[in-house]
C-alpha cells in the first residue's frame, strides 16, 4: 500500500515531523541518506535526543504506520512530500540551496498530477517560488493545477516537538490558494490553527522568527561585555532594568548558538537593505567565547599549563544537540592559550570523562551549557571539593545562582544560603 506522506530528511526536524504523522495513522515513509540513521530507526532507536520520541518511534513500528528508505525517488510513492533538508549558507553569506535542488531532480522524473510539495526547512525568499518555477520549467507541470507547492516553516523548539507540533500556529505559504489548502490539510491533522498566507511572507516570518531571538540574546551579552568593562554586575544591571518597570523585559546572557540560530540571519543578509546589521549581531554573539577566555585570563594571568573544565558540549541547555554550538568555539580558543582543558556533558554523543574527573585540580571551571544536571548545589559542592576554593567559576548563565558571571567556589559558597537556582 502506497504511503500517505513522505518525509524527506530524517534529521532533527524530519524524523519527529515524520513520527508525529505516522503517530496519527497516516503511512509514512521517511527518506534519508544516512545510513546509520536509517539503521537506527529500523531497530527501534532515536538516533538523537528529543522528548517523547523514543516512545513514539515504538508506538509507530508496532502500528507498521513508518518505512525508510535512501532513495529520494521512492518518496513520489506518496501523494504528499515534504521536504526538510538542511539549508546552510556559503561562508561569503550566500544560501546553498544543492540539497534541495537535489532532492528536486530525484523526484522530477517520478512527479506526477495531484502530487503537492511541502517545503519545511528554512528557506531564502523567493525559494518556494523558485521550487514551483524548477517544476514548470523541467515538466511542464501548472503550479496550483497539476502539482501544488508550499512552504510551510518549522518553528517548534529544540526539546519542545511533541508538545508544541499541535499548539503552535502552522504557517502555509502555497503557490496559489489550492497549494495553500493541500498542505494546510496535511497539516491540519496535527490540530494546530493553520494561518494562510503567501509563500515568500511565510519565509520571512520564519527567518525574522529566528533574528528576532538571534537580535534579543545579542543585547544582554553585550551588556555583559560593557559591565566587565565598567567593573559592573550584569545581573544586577539586568534587575534594574526589568524590575518592576512596563518597557524592561532583557533576557539574560549566554552562549547564544544553534544552527538555525548562527545560520539564518544570513537568510536576510545576503539582499539586505541594511547590510551589516546582522552581522553586527553575530559578531556580538559569536564574540563570548573569546570574552570568557579573556575574562579568566585577566583574572588568573596565563592559562598555559592551568586546567580549565568545560561543562557542556551542547549549543543549550538539556539538548543533546552540539552542531553550531560554542563551546567549541570556547574550547579551542582555551586551547590556543595553552590551557588544560577537560569535558564533561552527559547528554550529547561525544563521549566525554565523568564530572568527578573533569573537574577534579582544575583551577577553573567554564558553564558552556546550562543543562539541568549542572545547575544544582550538589553539582557545586562536587566542584568545590574536587577543584578547591580558589576555583574560579564562570558562569554566563547563572546556572548556579550566584548572580556573578566570574566568580570563585569561595564566593559561591558564601552566597550558598538562600540562593535560588536556575535549572
């Protein structure tokens, strides 16, 4: 029996997206070229972490509603498509559309009339047009009569798919209204309002989605960087701000990253009307890891030859999720120092030493991610037994509440009674 829907990339947005369809009683065939992926999914295993998964990759199998495959032609089998393959951008901020197109001549021979096209991933203006223009021109096909083509961006949460996928408003940005309602019924099966609209205004409110929170991190971690500089508390600066006052509302600092993150600002970038904007955002951003390293060197001197502990290998907090993350970015810049440095995170794949010895001597100790698991008193006391208090701590998230972004065990310590911690 022929599938009801393909998913095309089984990777953070494609596999649960395929899942939550399959969970649904549609007939779902999942496409990827990972083998590994495609292995894991066979023997019943999420290949990453997200919420809620793993139970319904059980449920699916045992209710036979999930195939896989590598080969892209194999999704024609499907009336429905959607594709969710990555969407990098070139180094020169240039978007690399190759996967796609790809994907596109894989399935050109195999397209039929009544086939419709979903396109998830995040995309440039003017790719959804752009898709629908590649189909007419290599086929003949009459977008919104034969075939139907719509973009309909993913916007749900790192760690938030299973909750969110039937809450939060599902943009449709069809080639013409019949292309709209195609994917909006697919959609619909999810129960989430479905908001119609044109295809390059749903790819702007996915990208600006993205540099809004890319732009709302930039600030705080700039004021960071100013309080440093002016011998200030960030924390309490931020307290000032948003207290009790109607137009506060700063968020708090961190390492600001992720792939949509890092990459989609470069989405509006590459036509931009203000060039440079943007790239003044990332740069705030990506600046943190080197602001840290400064900050321990200024307070330690040298690091050639201190052991410095990195708590954190994810781009945030309870994701198992390290592409595009900084800590990277942190470890290597410790790393040109000279420094010692020792990895501890108990949720991504890299495999990594416990935190017993990752902290045990180290004369500091780095937050990159602020995972659950870190933010705690017994995480803190572990840190102050086996590194000391002349440890100093960094902490850019507040994970352990001391509201200091550099500060030593013993002041941690001394802040210890009636502190609240972040999780």
């Amino acid at each position: 029996m022929a599938p009801d829907v393909s998913v095309i990339g089984l990777g953070r947005i494609g596999l649960p997206l395929a899942l939550s369809f399959a969970d649904r009683g549609l007939r779902v065939l999942g496409v990827d070229k990972d083998p590994e992926r495609l292995a894991a999914v066979r023997d019943g295993q999420m290949p990453f972490y997200e919420p809620g998964a793993q139970d319904a990759l059980a449920r699916v199998r045992a209710a036979d509603t999930i195939a896989v495959t590598d080969r892209v032609a194999h999704a024609a089998q499907a009336d429905c498509i959607v594709i969710t393959l990555g969407t990098p951008s070139f180094s020169h901020v240039e978007i690399d559309i190759r996967d796609i197109r790809s994907a596109l001549d894989d399935l050109l021979p195999h397209l039929r009339p009544g086939h419709t096209i979903a396109l998830r991933s995040t995309i440039a203006p003017g790719t959804t047009e752009f898709v629908a223009g590649y189909l007419a021109k290599h086929r003949g096909f009459v977008i919104g009569e034969d075939v139907f083509v719509a973009h309909a961006p993913e916007r749900i949460a790192a760690g938030r798919f299973f909750e969110e996928i039937g809450t939060l408003p599902c943009i449709v940005g069809g080639v013409g209204e019949a292309s709209g309602e195609r994917v909006g019924a697919l959609f619909d099966v999810f129960g989430a309002p479905i908001v119609q609209t044109t295809p390059v205004q749903a790819e702007l409110a996915k990208i600006w989605t993205n540099i809004l929170r890319y732009a709302t991190f930039a600030l705080p971690n700039l004021l960071m960087m100013d309080c440093e500089q002016h011998g200030a508390n960030v924390f309490s600066v931020i307290d000032l701000i948003n207290r009790d006052y109607p137009r506060g509302g700063i968020a708090m600092p961190g390492l600001t990253a992720g792939t949509c993150l890092r990459k989609d600002f470069a989405f509006s970038e590459e036509r931009s009307a203000a060039p440079g904007m943007l790239l003044a955002v990332s740069r705030v951003n990506e600046s943190v890891p080197l602001f840290l390293v400064e900050g321990l060197k200024r307070r330690m001197g040298s690091l050639n030859g201190r052991k410095v502990a990195v708590l954190g290998l994810a781009f945030k907090g309870n994701t198992d999720d390290e592409r595009d993350s900084l800590a990277h970015k942190l470890i290597r810049l410790l790393e040109r120092e000279l420094a010692d440095v020792t990895v501890h995170d108990p949720r991504v794949a890299t495999p990594t030493p416990p935190l017993e010895e990752t902290v045990a001597g180290a004369d500091a100790v780095v937050v990159a991610a602020n995972h659950s698991e870190f933010c705690t008193d017994a995480t803190l006391r572990r840190i102050g037994a086996l590194a000391g208090g002349d440890a100093l701590i960094v902490d850019p998230w507040n994970c352990f509440g001391a509201a200091q972004v550099f500060a030593y065990v013993s002041e941690h310590s001394a802040l210890a009674n009636g502190r609240a911690f972040i999780a």
